[in-house]
C-alpha cells in the first residue's frame, strides 16, 4: 500500500512504524502531518470547524462513544479571553485491557498535537493540557520534545500562522489512580486536588477546569481530527462500514495467538478481528467469551462474534463498544476468576466518594474471592446479584466507574451462571483444580 | 407548582431540591451527606428515590433511582419514596455502610443521639450478610475539645466539607482512597478552626465528639436542657446546654435562623463548663477577723447585705455579663447615680459610642444571617474570629454570594454545593480587612491591611470621602503630610472604594476591639456613606461581652460612674457599702488600683459565682447561680433581647442575681418592688422603668404560658433512672423541683412542640434521635422555627436625626523609643469563664506583647524578652510576630496581666532582668504522640 | 517549627517554579510537586511533605490528603528499584500471580513490601496499557514486557529459579 492510500484508509496509524522512532516534526510535515492545521488556522472559523466535525459523525474514542462535534457545541463560544477555556486530551488509558493510545502517543505524537490545535481552535480553548498517566514515560518525553518543536515552528503560542490565535500546550503527567480517567475526576486532578468526579450538570463544557469551559476528549479522538479537518466530513463518514464513521483502534489480549492493536474501518466484524488479525485463539484454547471494549463492558460470546464492532451493533447485543480493545475470555480460565480480577481492579481504585462503589464493589469482590476459594454460600449469588443491581444501574453512584464495574459481573453471572453455581455446589473452583490436575 | 408523591400531591418551592421537600413536608426519607447549611453533593446515595418521566410508568411502576439530594422539584414531577426499589435501595446503602462500622453502640459517645442509628431504624436494616474482616483506623489526639474515633467513620465526607468548605479550616482533610479514606489531620495535633467543636454535631456518627462529654458520659436521653444563650460574648448564639446530676455535661447549638443558625464556636460549645469548677461558691462567705471566710446561711447573708445597705452611701458595681435584671435590681438598689456598669473605665465610652452610633446610623443593624447577604464587607479594626467568632463564619459565607452570583448565571442551585465552589474556585465578594495585626479571616479577603489603629480610622474617613465623591477633606490638620504611609492609606482607600463599586449590599464591621471610639466611627460614616449612594448599607459594632449592648441601654444618658470614678469617690469617703456583681474588678483595672478602690470602701460585697480576686478582698461573699443555672435577660451586638432559663435548678445556696436582689429591695421595703414576686415583674418593671429596654417583657413568654395547656419539659420522654440516681441516698425518689418562674418543667411532663421558639427545650421527634430532627421544629427545612423568631430586637434607630460625629485622628507617629499599644483579643483567654473551662483551660496561652521585628530590633528586644509596659506592674513575655503593624504593640486583652494597659497609648517597653517566660501551654500541632 | 522543615533543593525548587508559572493558584500544583520531590528523593517524607506544603502556601494536611490520594506517590521509603507488576485482567490471564509468587519465594517480598537490602519493592499496578504483551511490569522506568518467571528472575539477579 503507498502512503497516500495508507493515509486515506488507515488515518490514524498511516506514520506508524513501531520498529522506529516516530517521525520528528519535518517529517511529519514531510508526510502531509500539518495539513490540516493549515487548512483551518486562520481560513476557517471555528463554527466552520465544528461543522465540519459534527457532520463527520466522530464519535469520542475514549469509552462512552458520544458525538464530539455536539460535546463541543456546548461549548459558549462568546465567552473568550485569556486563560478562559481549555482543552484536555485524556491520555490516562487505564482501562484493564485497553492498549491503543499507547500506541498514538508512542508512535506519532504530532498527529495528536495537530488534533488538539484544531480542536482547541474549534472551541475557542487558549490552554490545553495533555494528561497522561505516570507510567507512560515515553510517551511523554516525546509529546514534550513535540511540543517544544511546534512552539519553535510558530504552531503553538501567540499568534499561530499570523491567525492571532494564541494556544499554549502543557503535559501534566498523573501520579495513579484509574478513577483519573473519568473527565471530571480528571480535572479535579489536575487542579491539584484528589480526583473525585464532579456531578453533572454543570458539564465540563460550561463549568470544568478552575470553572472555566472545558472540552476532554480521548487521545484517539483527537487524532481523528486532523484527517476529518483536511478531507472533509464526507470522506470520515465513507471510511466507516456501517453507520458508525471512520476508522477504530482495535485490539484483542488474552490467549489469542496474536494479541496486538489494529486500526480498521469502524464496524469490522468481530470475527474478522478476532480471527483475521489476532489469528485465532492459541493452541489448546477455546473461546468462550469476550470483553469487547476493556474491562468494564458486558461479555459478548460466541453468537456474538459476526455482529459489527460499532457502537449501535455492540449495545444492541447488550454490552458497550468501549474502547475497543477485546479481551478474550478462553476454557482454561475460571470465569469466576476473571470476573474477581476486574471487580477487585475496580474496588480497589474507586475514589471513595459514594457509597456504593466504595463498600459494594470491596464486598462484591470479597465474596467472589470467597467464592474463588470454595467458601461460596447459598445466598451469594443473590447477594452478587443485588450489587449488580444496586451499583450497576448508572445514576445509583456518582460516577460512571461503578456501572462499569459491574458490567463483566453481571454479564457473567448471565453467561457463566453455571460456573458460579460450581463454585458454590463444588466448594472449590473446577478450574483450580483441573489446573492442579494437569 | 405541585409535585407527586406516592401518589400524593404536594406543593413544592423550585429553589429547593427534593430531599429538603420531603423533609419539608414529614416524609421520613434518610439521608447522611446532606446537610441544610451544606447542601447537597451526593456522596452517600443515601437519599435514593424513584422518579417517574410520566404517568403511564407511574403506572407501570417503571421508574429510575434519583437522588433526592440531587434532585431538583420541578411542577409535575413524580415521585416514589415507598416503592420496594426505592426501599430496598436506600437499605442497602445502610447495609454497605455498616460493613465496616465497628456496631460500638454501647460504648460510644453517639449512641442515642446517632443520625447513623436513626437512619438503620428506618430502613430497617437488620441482618448483616458481609463475612469479611472490618478495615480499622488509628486514632489522632485532636486536642482537649474534640475526641477522635475514626472506625465509625460512614465517610459522608460532611467533616471536611464543614471544616474546610465553610469554615475555612486547613488542617482537617479527607486521606487515602477508596474504601480506605482517613478524616483527620496530617499528624495528631489540636485542631485549629475555632469552630472545630462544631464536627461534633455535623458528623452524623461517633467519629467526632465532644471530649468533655466522652469523660463524663451522659447519654442524649438522660440529659435535662432548657433554651438558653451563650455567655462568651456578645453575639448571642442561642444554646442548649445539657445537664446530669447537677453537672453540666455539654452544650448543644439551639438553632436560631437569624442567629447561629446550625453552628456555634468553640468558646460557646466549650466554655461553659467552668459552672462545675470546683471553686464555685456553694454557701455565702463572710470574712472573719483572720481573714477566712465562714460559711453562713442564706438568711443570714441577707440580713447582712441589708444592714450593709441600710447604713448608707452605697455604690454598686454591674456587671456586662450578668442579666439585665440583675442589673437593674442593682441599680434600683444604689440609684442611677452610683451605679457603675462594670465596664472598664476605657471601655465605658466606647460601648456607650457603639450605642450611640447604632442610633444615629441610618444603616441596618443586622443579624448574623443578615450579615450572610451582604456582598461586600468592610472590617475596620476589628477582630471578630476572636471577639465575636460566630461573625467570622458568617462573613466566610458572606464572601461566597460571588459564588452565588455565578451559579446563578448557568442556573444552579444554591444547594448544588460542590458544583458551586468548583464553578467559582477562589472568586469572591470583596471582603477589606483593616487590623492591627494579621486575622484568621486574611485568607479570604480581598485586601488585608496591617495598619496603626489611628490610620485604620483615618483609613476609614477617606473611604468614606471617597464614596461620598468628596475630595475636599483637607487632611492636613492630622498632619498627614509628614507621614511617609499617608499616600498609602489614601491610595489604599481609594482602591477600597473602587472595589466597592458594583456592591449592592455593604456590611462594614467594626466594635470596641480596637480601643478607639474614631475607628467606629469611621465605620458609621462608611456605611452612612454607602447608603448615601443609593444603596444598602449595614453597621455591625462588636461590644464586648454578652450583655454590654444590655448595660449600655440600661444606663444610656445619665452619666452612670465609670470605674475611675467610682474610685474617686471611695477615695473622697463617700462609698462605705460596695456591692460587685458578677465582676472581677482585677480584670478590669490595674491590681493596685482595685485594691485602692476595695480597700477605700468599708465594707464590700460581691455577688458571683466563681471564687476570684474580688470576691476574695470582699468582707462578704454571695454566691450566684449562673447563666446556666438561673433565668434573665441578655442583649446581644445586634440589640436583641433574648431570655436563658435555668438548665437545672441551683444548688446550695446558690442563688440567681435577681433573688439575692429582690429580696434585698423587698427587705429594705422598698416601694417599687412591693407587689414583684416573680423572675417576670423584675423584667417587667425594668421594661417599664427604662424606655430603651421596653421590649424585653416579649423576649420570652413569661411564667404562666403554658404550651396546649401544659408546660414544656426540660427531660426527655425517655429520661430514665430517676429514681436511680440517688439511690446512694435515698430510694425514694424526691418530687421534681417546680419551675415558679418560667412555662418550662424540671421533668418530663409536657409537650415539646409548637412552643414559641425561644421555648425551644430540646430537639427530638419521632424517629429522630439526633440533632438532624430539627427540621421537624422547623416551619421549612434549613429555615425559622415553626415558633417564630426567638428574641425581640430593642434598637430603634433614629434615622440620623443626630449626625454622625466625626473625630479628629491625629497622625500615627511614634518616637524612636515608643510604641502605641494595641488590643489582642484571643478567643481562648480573652474571657475570663469559659478560660477556665476545661478543654479550653489547656488551649489558653500566657498573656504577652507581640511586636514585628524591625520594631523589636529598633527597641532592642529579643523574641522571648521579659517586658514592663510604662508602669504596668506586670512582666510579659515578648513575642515576635511579623504580622504586627509597624510602630504597634500588640498586648493580650482580656486578662488580669493587662488590665491596667490602656489600648491605643504611646509607651515604652522595658526589658525586665531576670525574667523567666510562663511554663509551655499546648499550641497548634506540637504536640505529637498523645491519644485522648 | 520552620527550621524542622529541610529546605528543598534548588533543583525541586525550580522544577516546582516552573510548574507553578502557568498554574492559576500555587496549590494546582500540588501533584506535580510531590513527584518532582519524588523523583528526587525516591518518596516524599513527612518533612518533604511539609517543606512542599509550605512552598505551595497550602496546610501540609490538605497535601497529605492529595499525596495519599495517588498509588505512585509513595509516603513510606521504597527501594532503589520500584516494580510495578501489572495485575490486571490480560496479565493475570497471562500469569502475572506467577510472576508475584517468584518475587515473594526470590526476593522475599509481596506487594507493598521491600526487599531487606532495600534493593525493590514490589507494588501492583493498574493495567500498564500494553496487554498484547501480556504479562508485563516496569521495572523502575523501563517497561518489561512478555515476562516469564525465570528471565524476570534473571534480571532481578535473585535466585528464583527452583520450582519452575
Ligand atoms: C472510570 C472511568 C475511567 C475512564 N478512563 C478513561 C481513560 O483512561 N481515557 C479516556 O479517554 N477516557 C476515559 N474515560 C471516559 C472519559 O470520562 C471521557 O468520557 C472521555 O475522555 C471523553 O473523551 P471522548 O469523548 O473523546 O471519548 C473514563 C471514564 C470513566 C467513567
Ligand atoms: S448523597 Fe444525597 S445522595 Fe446522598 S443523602 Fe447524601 S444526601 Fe443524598
Ligand atoms: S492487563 Fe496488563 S497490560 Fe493490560
């Protein structure tokens, strides 16, 4: 495939060659990186902008799917002036098997940086950070080296391309904590404070960072942008095999044979994914189930595997696209298991705030343990049932990271309800002992 | 606009959320992280209820979990509390918070007063069903006053939103994460916030509580209260203290919506232990030739005080801190003429000038919650976190009207707390202060000056001038041109006015606490000046103790004797009985100066309830009931009259001022008192006598109101033991003492509801053990009681008939040698009782001067410098505080080592040789280690 | 009191100043500060806690509240080398329990502890964003991926080699 096809079909990883480094800024601008900053800097307004990014239908990569142009109409565009709006780009990827913006930020940090100029443009930001998790080290001494080159190039700071558009960029490197993630537990972070989510309304849009209108959008989302800005709406919406537009970071890890991230044309079958890109589950596996967006979506399972991974298809069938990246449940792991390992994840980096995330998911995941360890009793899974019922219906706790944990809870309980009840019946965990066995 | 509730409808208020609706109209809906002052934030999913989009899924039952604390009332909308979804919810947000709560019920603090046992009850939680290991803290010593006991902890997170959020405290904060979060400090240590003591009743478990009561444990149940009002100063926060075998165990807030609302400071909640010191006079004490004391009856006492009396040439000495009827009686008892307030001869003309300004401004003299609207606020020389605390909390959220203001432009709520303060972050209403020395409210103000009391006035004078437009003023008669920081009140004056400009509603705050009649006045002129603009302006005046504002109006105009001159009368021969009400004269003037004027009189008198300096030069010494133990009258800043019953009858004989008084009177058959028998006829006759106190017969209702026909009780409807409780005496269990002199029972007999508020005994209603069943005596949730308003305002302002006065300030310059002596208040020590109370007697620090570095160097002292002042007998500690004004002094007010210093006087400071500093005293976080 | 507090170093002081340049109050920077002094002293100490504090004129207690906050702030004294074993869902599946087993029998430490030499400490962490190379860790600053037990061994230099 030449470049320009790549960059025409694959957007997002058309400069990725994880064996070298990324490109620096001139090659990046070697390969069209920038277009799309001179496209609008100072020949579009940012009205045009958003039109253009509300008519491509993007949809935020970051997990909840929702349309970025309509999260950036709510923005009030009268209100201007210096340090009074921001952008954020959430680059705190934690989700439990979520692995592609790693790969964004590693493999081309100026597509990211380029998305977050036209971005903050569109809203009218004159700050925006970049907030990325502790770990991500690389990722950050290469989005600072970026940064500094585009300050150098005149594509940051005052008066960018002779527009007058003033945008100045800061990375924020996080200390821990998942809960960061969540956009307004993430701005509580970056004031400096403990990272608790903040009831909404008022949305971020209006009231967010020091109160000031504020747009957080997921690092893939953002690298979206350029593409739609430069091609145009219309070729965003073509790229996309189903309703939903564009393309996807996919991935799958587990006992696959190939786990690995994927950029495709959003609404490629599961099938093709699991079986086309990451070859199929490793010898001596089967399938029996899958998380198709990181840890906190339902389980899908083996009539699920030809539906398309958008975002209508993956809700209808009764979980959520997420982030994208698959994680594949096989037969020689213990349902009960997999489902303890992400409950006890998420009890243990609730923030604390409410109540039924703070108690509920530590008292789910110690009777799954008790369960795991064979000292399951009769009414466990009536009790399990109850927490799913109380901290899984979004609305019941302050924030989304509860539901979401008990997503994989309560789908597993709907799947795999045999494997729990063999828990209790057995005393003892079948795959612990078939492990033993072997 | 109505909305739907079970089915039900009921009208509803659209500035209010759901939860305050509910509550509002009886339904039992629990809730923990709520609070009415707070807000919501939706911490503890606690309040959960189903709301339905339409009709047809009201029907169907088809409904989503809201919460109601979260939840805006809307016109129409539909509601279920009683639905199983909403139930078993709201039940298991019990059952997850009892997981880790240690079940210590019978040993702890809370127990029958806890809002987390209410709320169990009534979702009926029951069984526990979690099989794993509860997480378990360690404990911090938080200081004498407040106890610490963290595994109780439910984390509704409303410690710290109290603490920080509307107090302003810093060293309380929310730690660690998830099911593992920590309140407390960053290491053991006293808590700073003077309003600490306030956790105890905000937290709605035993995790605060009130230490005192922890080490002399009486449960809620068990504890006699009556309405009363706090004696620390002069505020008035109405109170509930409570009482068990003859002790005083603790003090409750009393909600008054215009007062204290939900809170009081520490110096309230704590000080007024001292009524079980050990050094309270039980029996009256005559001195012998050999100077001991020998106890004699009561009778007896009171032939003696009447013979004394009936020889002749009687002063009397009152008391700002005793009732206005004590103080009346004792001035009918020696005549207008020679009877001396009992203020200090230097605050004698300020607390008069306060009046005086009250008057004449046609500024609003207003209430705590009316200060709360003000949206912008001047502090001229006044201290109030130390002088008047309660105004400091009040101004803490006056700022926040910016916030208000904000919200209201993206339409929040005034309860949407969080969402609030994130919107807002540190903007605020413009607060000035202009102070001596640093405040604890710097922090949050707009601009804080540090400036010579004189300049403060003058500082006050030019905004003044500067709101009036008026640049004529020729400054140059105070010398202004000479001093280099001229230019910069002027500038900074200037910029206050500026900062004024899009106010609508000025409180400016000023009091005697500077010592300077001219600061007051130029805080009446700013306001006088504001409203000449066409706007709102409000004068608030601190005085000093509970009743001073009382004192002032009972001898307003007639040239009452001050202190000094009462002394010169003693000296001329003319005193030969003095009687001293409830006033330690040592506290008031230098200790040779008292013991000229005691030791000049034949024979003295003194009425109190403490063993102090005073009462131990008298020949005669009476003991009195306290606030706490007896009926009267007090007049707060804001001139409101307010009525404190007895908590419990006296014991001994100990008797209230007004009876050892009236009997005096009846003795001596005087006339005016012939057909008085009751507590009621002396405030009646007082109303009567003096025009000014007209109105404090209808402070309270008087001794025959009774409540549907019965009394209100002082105990509990589970009171228990009474027969019990002196079992070591005696089985049989004594009638209950009769209340002749108030509608309130020393029992549990009566009716606790629909009572006026200032008969408000104590709060209980069904279901609602603790102090969160207020809002059943509430006429709205958060808002006045269903009784009304408690107290009458007396202040009748003259709307300007006399002009302002406007003093002449000289220009601040000190000499080389010298500097100008200014007033420190503290809120632990300033006032004599409640320094004795214990818990606060720990927190109580030596008195000393406090001078800015540069200063010390130019005088040659050293941080730690034993100081003489002029000729002020005693030696103070010399501290060095980078927060003092250039050229100022600061000297601890309040206490007996200063109370011959005469604030805002030009001195020189002496080392003293040889000085060895008063032993260490707790401070702030040094003391480690120690679990109380 | 202040003399208690060790002043930090010019260095933290100026990594601190730069991060408060563009920060509307002093105390937004309070994370950023924490790590600062953390990349320099391996943890913040109480005394470190309180000089921060008061550098970003914030009460030393509303700074615990942040520091504790965070699982990569580290209140207690870690070793040379922090391990951070990704033990959520793709590791685990991938064995990443075994991987803590052979650093509890190699080097004598579980999660939250340091070896006696103070060499490592062995802490779990969220999902590292790298699950197609499952199991993995990092090892101070550098991400080892597709780790078995004897090869992580080998680079720890312990001897975890018995019971494969
Ligand atoms: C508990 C939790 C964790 C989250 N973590 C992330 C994350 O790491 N990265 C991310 O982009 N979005 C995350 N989100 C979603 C964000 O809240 C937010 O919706 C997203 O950043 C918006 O960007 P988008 O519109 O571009 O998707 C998380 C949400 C929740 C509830
Ligand atoms: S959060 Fe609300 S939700 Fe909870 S009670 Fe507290 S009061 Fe309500
Ligand atoms: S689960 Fe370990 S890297 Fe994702």
């Amino acid at each position: 495939m030449n470049a320009l096809d790549r960059a025409l079909t694959h957007p997002l990883t058309r400069n990725v060659t994880p064996e070298r480094r990324p490109f620096d800024l001139a090659a990046y601008e070697a390969g069209g990186g920038y277009g799309g900053l001179h496209t609008a800097i100072g020949k579009l307004t940012p009205a045009e902008c958003l039109q253009i990014v509300k008519d491509s239908n993007l949809r935020g990569r970051g997990g909840a799917g929702f349309p970025t142009g309509l999260k950036w109409s709510f923005v009030p565009m009268e209100d201007g002036g210096p340090g009074h709006k921001y952008l954020i780009c959430n680059a705190d990827e934690m989700e439990p098997g979520t692995f592609k913006d790693r790969l964004l930020l590693e493999c081309d940090p100026h597509q990211l940086i380029e998305g977050m100029i036209l971005a903050a443009y569109t809203i009218g930001a004159d700050v925006a950070y970049v907030f990325i998790r502790a770990e991500y080290l690389l990722a950050e001494r290469l989005l600072r080296e970026a940064i500094r080159d585009c300050y150098g190039k005149g594509y940051l700071g005052r008066n960018i391309l002779g527009s007058g558009y003033n945008l100045d960029m800061h990375v924020h490197s996080s200390a821990g904590r998942y809960i960061c993630g969540e956009e307004t537990a993430l701005i509580s972070s970056l004031e400096g404070k403990r990272a608790n989510p903040r009831a909404k309304p008022p949305f971020p849009q209006v009231s967010g960072l020091w109160g000031r209108p504020t747009i957080v959008n997921n690092v893939e989302t953002l690298c979206n942008v350029p593409h739609i800005i430069e091609r145009g709406a219309q070729w965003f919406n073509d790229l996309g095999l189903t309703e939903d537009a564009g393309t996807k970071m996919y991935g799958v890890s587990g006992r696959v044979k190939n786990p690995g991230c994927w950029e495709l044309p959003i609404g490629t079958p599961i099938r093709e994914i699991l079986e086309g890109c990451a070859g199929g589950m490793e010898d001596g596996y089967a399938f029996r189930g899958l998380l198709p967006g990181g840890g906190s979506t339902d389980f899908l399972v083996a009539e699920h595997l030809d539906l398309a991974m958008d975002y209508g298809t993956i809700g209808k069938a009764g979980s959520r696209m997420g982030t994208g990246t698959m994680i594949v449940l096989d037969d020689r792991t213990c349902p009960v298991a997999f489902v303890q390992n992400l409950v006890a994840f998420f009890a243990r980096e609730s923030c604390g705030f409410c109540t039924p995330c703070r108690e509920g998911l530590p008292w789910s995941a110690q009777l799954l343990a008790e369960l795991e360890a064979g000292r399951g009793q009769a009414g466990d899974l009536d009790t399990l049932a109850m927490h799913v019922d109380f901290i899984g219906t979004p609305g019941n706790t302050h924030c989304a990271l509860a539901p979401g944990a008990m997503e994989p809870l309560a789908s597993g309980l709907k799947y795999f309800r045999e494997d729990f009840q063999r828990h209790i019946d057995g005393r003892a965990c079948p795959y612990c002992e078939r492990e033993a066995a072997a | 606009m109505n909305i739907r509730i079970d089915g039900v409808e009921y009208p509803a208020t659209k500035d209010r959320n759901l939860l305050e609706t509910c509550l509002g109209l009886g339904l039992n809906l629990p809730y923990f992280c709520w609070h009415p002052a707070m807000g919501s934030v939706g911490a503890c999913r606690q309040c959960a209820v189903l709301q339905y989009p339409d009709e047809e899924a009201e029907q169907a039952g088809r409904g989503k979990l809201v919460m109601a604390c979260m939840t805006p009332v809307s016109d129409g909308a539909r509601f279920s509390l009683e639905t199983a979804q909403a139930r078993r919810f709201r039940q298991g947000i019990i059952e997850s918070l009892m997981i880790n709560h240690p079940h210590d019920c019978p040993v702890c603090a809370e127990g029958g007063e806890c809002h987390l046992q209410d709320m169990t009850v009534m979702v009926g939680h029951r069984d526990r069903r979690y099989r794993g290991r509860k997480r378990t803290f360690r404990n911090q010593y938080l200081g004498p006053l407040v106890h610490h006991e963290m595994n109780r902890c439910i984390t509704c997170y409303r410690c710290t939103r109290f603490y920080r959020d509307y107090a302003g405290g810093t060293d309380l904060a929310a730690q660690g994460c998830h099911d593992h979060i920590f309140f407390g400090r960053h290491e053991d240590g006293v808590l700073e916030s003077e309003f600490a003591g306030n956790l105890v009743e905000v937290c709605p478990t035993g995790v605060f509580t009130d230490k005192h009561l922890v080490h002399d444990y009486t449960r809620k149940w068990d504890l006699q209260s009556a309405p009363s009002v706090c004696a620390g100063c002069a505020v008035g926060c109405n109170t509930l203290p409570g009482e068990r075998y003859g002790r005083l165990k603790r003090v409750h807030n009393r909600f008054n919506a215009e007062i204290n609302g939900y809170f009081l400071c520490d110096r309230g909640r704590f000080g007024a232990t001292w009524v079980n010191d050990e050094r309270r006079l039980d029996y009256p004490g005559l001195r012998g030739e050999d100077g001991r004391y020998n106890a004699i009856d009561h009778h007896g006492a009171l032939q003696r005080i009447v013979s004394s009396v009936e020889r002749g040439a009687v002063a009397a000495v009152g008391s700002p801190r005793a009732s206005v009827e004590a103080n009346f009686l004792l001035r009918l008892l020696a005549g207008p003429a020679r009877f001396c307030p009992g203020f200090s001869a230097v605050e004698q003309p300020l607390v008069g000038e306060a009046l005086a300004l009250l008057r004449a401004s046609r500024a609003t003299v207003p209430d705590i919650a009316t200060m709360e609207t003000a949206d912008a606020i001047l502090v001229l020389g006044e201290d109030v976190s130390n002088t008047a605390p309660r105004i400091a909390l009040a101004l803490r959220q006056g700022v926040r009207n910016r916030a208000y203001a904000m919200a209201a432009g993206l339409k929040l709520q005034d309860w949407q707390d969080a969402a609030i303060r994130n919107l807002a972050q540190d903007q605020r209403c413009p607060l000035f202060i202009a102070a001596t020395a640093a405040t604890r409210l710097d922090p949050v103000a707009a601009r804080s000056l540090r400036l010579a009391t004189p300049e403060i006035a003058r500082l006050g004078l030019r905004v003044a001038d500067a709101l009036a437009g008026d640049n004529s003023n020729d400054y140059s008669h105070d010398n202004s041109h000479d001093n280099p920081d001229d230019h910069s009140v002027h500038r900074e004056a200037a910029a206050i006015a500026d900062g004024l400009r899009d106010a609508k509603r000025l409180l400016v705050v000023s009091g005697t606490g500077s010592g300077d009649i001219a600061v007051m006045q130029a805080a009446a002129r700013v306001a006088e000046a504001f409203r000449d603009t066409g706007r709102e302006a409000m004068l608030s005046l601190v005085v000093p103790e509970a009743n001073s504002l009382g004192q002032a109006l009972l001898c307003e105009g007639n040239g009452s004797p001050d202190l000094d001159a009462l002394a010169a009368s003693a000296e001329a021969g003319e005193i030969d009985t003095l009687l001293v009400l409830e006033n330690d004269l040592y506290r008031r003037a230098a200790t040779d100066q008292v013991d000229r004027l005691l030791a000049n009189c034949q024979r003295v008198i003194a009425l109190d309830q403490l063993d102090n300096p005073t009462t131990s030069a008298s020949h005669l010494a009476v003991p009195a009931a306290s606030v706490i133990e007896s009926e009267g009258t007090l007049v707060s800043l804001e001139g409101r009259a307010q009525r404190c019953f007895p908590v419990f009858p006296p014991h001994a004989e100990r008797h209230p001022a007004w009876v050892w008084l009236l009997a005096t009177l009846k003795e001596l058959g005087r006339e005016a008192v012939s057909d008085w028998h009751h507590f009621d006829d002396v405030t009646r006759g007082c109303a009567a006598a003096i025009p000014a106190l007209a109105g404090i017969a209808a402070a309270a209702p008087d001794h025959r109101f009774r409540n549907h026909g019965v009394r209100v009780p002082r105990q509990p409807p589970r009171y228990s033991g009474r027969t019990a409780m002196r079992a070591n005496v005696s089985v049989h269990e004594p009638k209950q003492p009769e209340d002749e002199e108030s509608p309130l029972a020393f029992s549990m007999e009566g009716l606790n509801r629909d009572q006026p508020a200032a008969l408000l005994s104590y709060v209980w209603a069904p279901g609602w053990n603790s102090n969160q069943g207020l809002h059943r005596f509430q006429a709205d949730v958060g808002g006045p009681l269903k009784g009304g308003p408690a107290g009458i305002r007396l202040l009748r302002a003259n709307g300007g008939a006399t002009p302002l006065p406007r003093h002449a300030t000289a220009a601040f310059a000190v000499e080389a040698d010298e500097v100008l002596l200014v007033p420190r208040y503290r809120i632990f020590g300033s006032e004599a009782l409640s320094a004795i109370s214990p818990g606060i007697r720990e927190l109580v620090r030596p008195a000393c001067i406090e001078l800015c570095a540069a200063d010390a160097e130019r005088l040659g002292l050293a941080d730690g410098d034993g100081v003489q002042v002029g000729d002020n007998a005693a030696a103070l500690p010399l501290r060095i505080d980078d927060a003092m004004a250039p050229g100022c002094a600061g000297y601890t007010a309040g206490y007996r080592e200063t109370a011959g210093l005469a604030p805002n006087t030009r001195q020189r400071l002496r080392r003293v040789a040889h000085f060895s500093p008063p032993g260490p005293t707790v401070i702030g976080s040094d003391r480690g280690g120690r679990h109380g | 009191m202040s003399e208690l507090i060790p002043a930090l170093s010019a260095d933290e002081l100026a990594a601190i100043d730069a991060e408060i340049a563009h920060a509307p109050y002093r105390d937004a920077v309070a994370v950023d500060a924490l790590k600062i002094v953390q990349r320099h002293r391996g943890w913040v100490s109480d005394e470190s806690l309180k000089a921060i504090a008061r550098h970003l004129t914030m009460s030393a207690d509303e700074l615990e509240g942040v520091a504790t906050f965070y699982n990569l702030i580290y209140r207690h004294p870690v070793g040379e080398k922090v391990i951070l074993l990704c033990n959520s869902v793709s590791c685990w599946i991938k064995g990443c329990e075994t991987l803590r087993a052979r650093c509890r029998e190699g080097l004598g430490i579980d999660y939250g502890q340091t070896t006696a030499d103070k060499r490592y400490t062995l802490l779990p962490v969220t999902c590292l964003g790298a699950c197609d190379k499952a199991p993995v860790l990092m090892l101070g600053d550098v991400l080892l991926e597709n780790v078995n037990p004897a090869g992580l061994m080998a680079t720890l230099g312990a001897s975890g080699e018995e019971g494969t």
